[in-house]
C-alpha cells in the first residue's frame, strides 16, 4: 500500500475504537522497550507500575509533541496493520506512557504505542488516545 493508498483507507475510517485495558502482551513489549534506555530491572519496574497506572486520555499531536518523535506516515508497514484494525471495526488498545520532565529537557517515552498513536493522528491529530501514564521516579 503506497502513501496515498494508506491515507486512503484512513479517510475511510470514521473513528477508531479503543479498548478499555492494554492487551496483555502490551507490557512485556514495553519492557522489552524500555529494557534499551534503562537496565532489565528498571524496565520491568516501570513495565509493572504501567499495569496498575489510570486510564487518561492525549490527544495525537500532543502525545507526539511530547515525545518529540516524528509521526510515522501511512507508508509505515505497522501504521498500516493499524490502519487496516481500525478500517476492519478492530478496538486498538491504549498506550503506554512514561512521563518526561520538562525541568530536565526529559521527553515523554512512548512504551508501547508509537504505531497506534502515528495512526491515530493520520486519521484525526485532535484524536483523544486512551493511556496509561507513569512517572520516571515515583
């Protein structure tokens, strides 16, 4: 699917649904993530305190602005896997967030999420997303 073809199906996707909790296997793979910026230990951590952190809701742009990462175009094979869930009615789950600290010039880290929230904003950048947020040292 080229760019045009991946903004395509986003135009025919009115929302997205999301689910209410992270899959399950969203955790180790923020883990996994988190396990390149901080030792196994701390990542594991931080990974479970995910599990246990509320529900909030971002909108795309900010999520992005906040992370300082570039939003992925519709080219993106994982942003098109999403883009396919949400043209097919399937509920994408929230992501999961680590907060940055604007004191220290820290961006938020996306734990598990990057494509889902690329996605979200190619078919609406004000889409509210459904997150978990932690703090780095609370």
């Amino acid at each position: 699917m080229s760019t045009d073809d991946a903004s395509k199906e986003a135009n025919k996707v009115d929302s997205v649904h999301w689910k209410n909790d992270p899959d399950d296997h969203d955790y180790p793979a923020a883990a996994n993530y988190l396990g390149l910026l901080a030792t196994s230990n701390v990542a594991s951590a931080l990974a479970d305190r995910l599990k246990t952190a509320p529900l909030v809701t971002f909108k795309a742009k900010d999520i992005l602005r906040a992370a300082r990462l570039p939003r992925l175009t519709g080219s993106d094979p994982h942003v098109k896997i999403d883009l396919n869930k949400a043209a097919d009615g399937v509920d994408w789950a929230p992501v999961l967030l680590i907060r940055g600290d604007i004191r220290q010039d820290l961006p938020t880290t996306i734990a598990d999420g990057y494509h889902r929230v690329c996605a979200s904003y190619l078919l609406n950048e004000n889409t509210d997303i459904p997150a978990r947020i932690i703090d780095l040292n609370s």
